[in-house]
C-alpha cells in the first residue's frame, strides 16, 4: 500500500508540472522587453520642423530590436514645396545603429508621424535610450542631431533658423510692390532650381517651391516676399550686401508660388547662399530692370 502511494506521488511530479510552476515564479521568455521615452526635441532640415515626441524601443525574443518614433511634422513654407527628403536614422555614441527610416513630410501644412525600423543594433545586446539620437541629413549636406538621451554621445544640433530684423516691411521700386513677409538666416534649406511636379491640395493642382538642403558649413538668406497676384520676377533685380562687404545676386532665379488660400497675391522668394560669418548687418537692394539706378534699400539684422 505504501508503495502506491509513493508511486501517485512521483506520478504528480511529471515535468509538465515542474515547468508550470516555473513559468509562474519568473518572466515568461516569451515577453518582450520594452523600453519607452518621451521627450520634446525639434529639428529642422529641408524647409520643415520634426518635433520628436516619443521613442520606443522592443526588444523581441529574438534578441532584434525595433524602435518606434514618434514625430510632429511642419512645413514652414506658406505655399506648397518640394523638399529633398532627409536620410533619417539612429545613432549611438555617434555610431549609426540603424538602417534609413522612412519620413515624408507632407508638402504643405503639417502631420503626425509614427516611423518605425528593424534590426536596431546588434542582435541580442540591449539597446539602451539613453545612449540614441536621431539625425536628419544627406549625402554632402548639414546634418540635425536629435539627442534623445541624457548619455547619446552627441551634441543638439537643431539647425534652427535665425530671424533678420528689418529696417522696413515694404518694397517699392519700379512696377514693383513687395511685402516683406519673412526672413530668416538658415542651415536647413535653401532653393533649387530642379523643378517640382505638380500636387494636388485637395482638388487643387499646385507647383510646389523646390527646396534643396545646403553643404555643411552652408548658410543662406532666405526673404519671402508677398506681392499682387499678376506680378512675375522676370524684371526684378535684387542684391544682398553681406555684413563683410561681400556683394550677391541669388542663387537661384527668384520664384513665384500661388497661394493655396490667397488668390489676391503670390508669394516671391530669393536666397542668397554664402559661406562665413552670419552676425552683422545685411543690405537689400530692390530695383526693377527698367530702372536699375533707383533701388529701393532696406536692412537686415542678424542677432
């Protein structure tokens, strides 16, 4: 009799059993590790702000690492643009730890986006938060740096634009009436001359203003002007005097956008791309290639 017993006994300690009760005194190796960071950081690059909101790692029973971001999206621009689209990726200790994410800022107004990418890192070492940032660049082009971490090795580099505060906020010169409706010194964007194709806005067909991102060490003026709905800059003639003396016709020919809700007036930029110091004093000239000996002068200050 004492030998049944003995015998049910072992009978109830099958490995079945041993493995329940192991299973519920530790984590099951089937969970995912998380790891979530929520921070407010922005960055511009190409003529839009990216506000990084929320980043969060998962480290899968595989030993890969995904991260999800989060990112607010805003075009700066007041018409449609056509902007390169920035390499975007994760970096540790300056090291790039990740492959190319995918963002595509809208081409007008703003979004909310949720990128995500695989195989972050190395395959079975933890992937601390902490030591990340994200940067936005290009091939030959500035670089923005998100540090998403206290310990990401790397300094903020938001490239920010610079406001210009003008000496006046109206042009007249020739045919010409202009409203300066902003200028800024930027790193991020500058113009281009490849042309864009067209969007759509709703309904709406619109040519979008391309953008182009300048060389590191690159800084342009960028003035946008608003003027009456039938003005062309075909005759406009602008130079800008830079605070050393140096004296430049823009880099590109100087566009003309349509507003998307303004059908009264157009929308005129320039910019004028140098490399060197930024802080001084800046000179607009204005004149209209019928009357290029009567410029209108205006100035901007830096800082």
């Amino acid at each position: 009799m004492v030998s049944c017993v003995a015998a049910l006994l072992a009978a109830g300690c099958t490995p079945y059993g041993a493995d329940t009760l192991r299973t519920a005194a530790s984590p099951s190796p089937m969970t995912p590790a998380v790891r979530a960071v929520a921070l407010d950081r922005t960055a511009w690059w190409g003529g839009s702000s990216y506000r990084l909101t929320r980043v969060t790692t998962t480290v899968g029973t595989d030993g890969r690492t995904e991260a999800q971001l989060v990112l607010d999206v805003g075009v700066e621009s007041p018409v449609p643009v056509a902007a390169a689209l920035p390499k975007v990726a994760l970096e540790a200790d300056g090291v790039a730890v990740s492959g190319p994410l995918e963002v595509n800022p809208p081409p007008f107004g703003r979004a909310s986006l949720t990128a995500t990418v695989q195989d972050v890192g190395t395959p079975g070492q933890p992937l601390d938060p902490d030591r990340l940032a994200l940067v936005l660049t290009a091939p030959g082009a500035a670089r923005a740096v998100i540090p998403i971490g206290e310990h990401s090795g790397q300094n903020a580099v938001d490239l920010r634009p610079t406001p210009l505060r003008p000496s006046a906020d109206h042009l007249a010169t020739g045919r010409f009436r202009l409203a300066l409706a902003d200028a800024r010194l930027r790193d991020d964007c500058t113009g281009s001359p490849t042309a864009a194709p067209v969007v759509l806005l709703g309904t709406t067909p619109f040519s979008p203003r391309p953008l182009r991102a300048p060389k590191p060490g690159q800084h342009t003026v960028e003035l946008l002007f608003d003027a009456p709905a039938d003005t062309t800059a075909d005759h406009l003639l602008l130079r800008l005097t830079l605070p050393d003396g140096r004296r430049l016709a823009p880099t590109v020919p100087i566009s003309t956008a349509a507003y998307p809700d303004r059908p009264d007036a157009v929308s005129l930029a320039a910019w004028f791309d140098f490399y060197g110091d930024t802080a001084g004093t800046y000179t607009l000239e204005a004149a209209d290639a019928q009357q290029p000996d009567d410029p209108a002068v205006l100035t901007l200050l830096a800082g």
